[in-house]
C-alpha cells in the first residue's frame, strides 16, 4: 500500500542527522566517511512530458514513470481555466518554470501575449542569478519553452545550455528522440547541476486520437523508453556515487477522453508531479502539491531558496499543518449535486477539532452540499458549476472551506444563507501586534456580505475586514492590534446572502 501523507513530508535535516549519528557513536566515524559525505553534490532534473494524463500513465506500459512513482511521490492536482489562463501549453509550462500562477506571470494562452518573465523569471534563471558558478541545461522540441519562436522563451538565455529543435506536434514528437539522445549525453557526459527536459509526442497523440485511445497509451510508451535513457544517462555519471539527485515528471495539462484540451472540464485541468530523491518516501501520495511545486523543488534541492517571490512550496518544506487537511479521510460524496461524478468524495460539514460553525442565522433546505460553511476540494466544488470562476481557486490547497451561496440556492429554501466559521481560541499577549494570515478566493456580487470578525477574551466581535469587491486566489494578510489585557482571540468568517456568488479560505493562520 502507498504511504498517504495529509501534508508536507520534512526534509531531513542535518541537525536531525547529527542526533542519530551520535547516537549510533558517531565520535568513531573515520575521516574519510566525513569527507565523502561533505562532498556530496546536489543535482536535479525536472522532465516535461505535455498533454499527459496521470491514470493513462498508470494503465500504459510505462515500467519507468511507474518505477519512479513506486520509487517516491504521486501528487495529482487540477489546473486554472479562463479567464485566469487556457489550460494549454503556454501558461502550463510558464506556471511550471516560473513556479507562480497566470496572474503573475502573465501567460494565459499560446500567443504569450502579456508575458511578464522579468518578474518572474524560470528557476533555472533564477538558479543561475542566484548561484553562476552551477551549470543549467534545458531541451525542448517546442520552440517557446527554449527559443524565441513563438512568443518564447520560457527558459531565458542565462540558461548555460539550451537545445531547441522543431518538433512537429502533429507528429507525434518526431523530435524528441533527438531531445533524449543529446539531453542524455549532457546528463552522463557533462556537468549539469540542475536540468529541465521536455516531451511532446504524448500531447500530439491526445490531439490526434483522444487520451482514452490506445494510440495515446503507446505514446506514453514511446515517451517512458526515453524517460529511461535520462534516468539511465544519470545513474552512469561516474560522479554518480558522490551526488544527490532529485528527479521530477510533470505536465501541463490533461486531455480530454475524445482529444483537446484548453477548457475547464476536470480532464483538462488534470495534472501530476512525480518526484524521486532524498526525504521523499517511496510509494507515497500526496494532496496538497501544485504546478508551482515544481520550480520551488528543483531550487531548493540546489540551495536557492526564492522564498515569498513565487507561490510554489519545496516538496520537502515542513508541513504546514492546516487543519482542514486533516477532514481529507472523512469527506463525502454528493448527496444533491448532480455534476459532480458519483465517485468523488470532497465534501463534509464537520469542521476540524477546535473549529466550529454558527448556522444560527442560516436558511433551511437549499442544496445539502453547501448548507452552511463546507469543507471541500477543488475537485469537488470546481465541478458543482463550470465557468463561475470556482476554478481560480489556485492558492487554496487540498482541504479548503467554502460558503457558495450561489449552488446552495439551487434547490427550494426558506430564508437566506447567513453562515459563520469560527476558529478556536489562540493565546495573545495584551498591547502586542499579531498577523493574520490565510488564502482567499471571494467571487462579490451586491447583496452579498463577507466579513472577517476577532474577538478578544469572549467580548463582541468586530469587522477587521470587509469584503466588497472580488478577491480572486489571494493571500491575504491582516494586521491585528491586540487590546491590553487580552490573553485570546479567535476569528470569525461571516458570509451572507442569496443566490450570490461564494467565498473560499484556507491555511488560517495567526503568527
């Protein structure tokens, strides 16, 4: 069975290393055990295989991806859809180098037309301000991931080394046995420190015969023969033996069963990240990873840390330990939604312990799904209503909470939807400042009201923020001016109104 992690697996640290290693007598270690592990050298290389979906992958003949997925993580994850971005290859592959979403980098369809790559540059760019005395490699048969066809490029030319062929997607990637054999030779042969290395041919079947055809499953074959020789390329390093590698697989969108993609069906805004290396547990399966992990991993494991300037988290980053996380086990399948597939299990409104909320004020009837505050995934509440912008909701990850007024009044209800979500008390000191902190995506329509409320030591709440236009996927930070003789707070979510829009939250924290 694959071990399940709710959240984000630790890293091993080198406090946590030196503790085990004088418990086991360290003091006896000879010097050239030292030696040989102070040399160590941090290496990653991130594959891109386009238009790839994840459970076609499972159900092809794909013994290396399969091995790499037995071997470490599985992180299945959705996409964006208009207006924030097309889920196609231009802003897929700027979300997956730059490590932010559209609304930063500013790619949202094949033209690149609003491109902002000087803010938010590639991570092997970043690597390389960061860090020039390490070798940067990518390859690519679509010419705007390396070159400047085409809108490009996504990888800039402070990149060491870029290969940039023509790759014919109609094709069916008839240049990337060219990518494979000349990015092999450089991941054997040279000296590259971190490396990105793309696919096509997987998309161009999808486009040309759909994802549930066997054309498209012998792709993933063709494609994982050559995922083998870049995984058999670094294991021949003759460095090998003295290195530490990170490998990632991902892709920027899905496919639909009949072919295509761009819209904002759930098959389309499909994605995964495969990982391998140190601190990721083999078979693991993970919830809460995003396209943008993608570029925030490879820094890390390289010792560039981008911090707050990109929305990605490293893969091996502590857990953040959200709550809501926590209610994944317990979610429910649909009970009046009629979009949502029968399988799918992403609902419940039983909050996490500490929590609580207030339906007092609350309308009766109405869909059963969201009477009231809800916990929910992405998956689940995205396909309640398509194209209403539920699917921005990017910065949200795995378990989030959800009042949607809106899909609520899509069944008969006396009095209107008026609901509270309560966090426990949190410890403060009187006369001091406290920051809170949490993720948002507010869709606003008049009528509507959201309002953040604290309270102090059980006293009356009061509104620190009130909502009255549309938040969309924001981090939000609120400051908070704790009264003298305080000792706890707690915050309230209040949302009200009629057949509106909805409100989401997530990662509430207090620091």
């Amino acid at each position: 069975m694959p071990t399940v992690l709710s959240g984000r697996a630790l890293a091993v640290t080198a406090t946590a290393t030196a503790l085990l290693a004088t418990a086991l007598g360290a003091h006896t270690a000879t010097a050239e055990t030292a030696a040989a592990t102070a040399a160590t050298t941090d290496k990653v290389l991130v594959i891109g295989i386009d238009g790839t979906v994840l459970d076609r992958v499972k159900a092809a003949n794909a013994p290396n991806l399969q091995g790499l997925m037995a071997q470490g993580l599985t992180a299945k994850s959705t996409l964006y859809a208009n207006p924030m971005a097309a889920t196609s290859s231009g802003p897929g592959w700027s979300t997956i180098a730059t490590g932010v979403w559209p609304d930063k980098h500013g790619v949202k369809d094949n033209t690149f037309t609003g491109k902002n790559y000087t803010a938010y540059p590639d991570f092997l760019t970043r690597i390389e301000n960061a860090k020039p005395s390490l070798n940067t490699y990518a390859a690519a048969d679509w010419e705007p991931i390396t070159s400047t066809d085409a809108g490009g490029p996504i990888f800039s030319a402070k990149v060491d080394k870029r290969l940039s062929l023509k790759g014919d997607r109609d094709g069916y990637g008839t240049e990337d046995p060219k990518i494979a054999a000349a990015a092999s030779a450089e991941l054997q042969g040279q000296n590259p420190d971190a490396a990105f290395v793309y696919f096509g041919q997987v998309d161009g079947a999808g486009h040309s015969y759909g994802a549930a055809s066997q054309q498209y499953l012998d792709a993933i074959g063709r494609v994982d023969v050559m995922v083998g020789q870049l995984l058999t390329a670094v294991q021949n390093r003759p460095t090998y033996a003295q290195e530490n590698w990170k490998i990632l697989v991902t892709t920027d969108h899905g496919h639909t069963d009949a072919g295509g993609h761009g819209g904002s069906t759930i098959q389309e805004r499909g994605t995964f990240v495969i990982a391998k290396g140190a601190g990721i547990p083999a078979g693991s399966v993970r919830s809460d990873v995003k396209l943008v992990d993608v570029a925030a991993t490879a820094m890390a494991q390289v010792g560039v840390d981008a911090g707050s300037a990109i929305d990605g988290i490293a893969l091996n980053a502590p857990d953040d330990n959200d709550p809501f996380d926590t209610l994944r086990p317990n979610l429910q399948a649909r009970v009046d939604e009629t979009g949502i597939p029968a399988g799918v299990k992403g609902f419940t409104h039983t909050p996490p312990a500490g929590w609580s909320i207030d339906n007092s004020k609350m309308g009766t009837g109405g869909v059963t799904e969201w009477a009231g505050w809800a916990f929910a995934t992405d998956e689940f509440w995205s396909q309640s209503q398509r194209d209403q912008w539920r699917e921005l909701n990017v910065r949200s990850r795995d378990v989030f909470a959800v009042a949607d007024s809106d899909e609520w009044d899509d069944k008969s209800h006396t009095g209107s939807y008026d609901s509270t979500l309560i966090t426990p008390k949190w410890a403060v000191t009187g006369g001091t400042t406290k920051n809170l902190t949490f993720q948002t995506h507010y869709h606003h329509e008049a009528g509507q009201t959201a309002q953040v409320l604290v309270s102090y030591n059980g006293g009356a709440p009061t509104v620190v923020k009130n909502y009255t236009a549309d938040a969309v996927a924001k981090a939000e930070s609120l400051t908070l001016q704790v009264p003298a003789g305080a000792t706890d707070v707690q915050v309230r979510f209040r949302y009200a109104g009629t057949n509106n829009w909805y409100w989401t939250v997530d990662n509430v924290k207090l620091g």
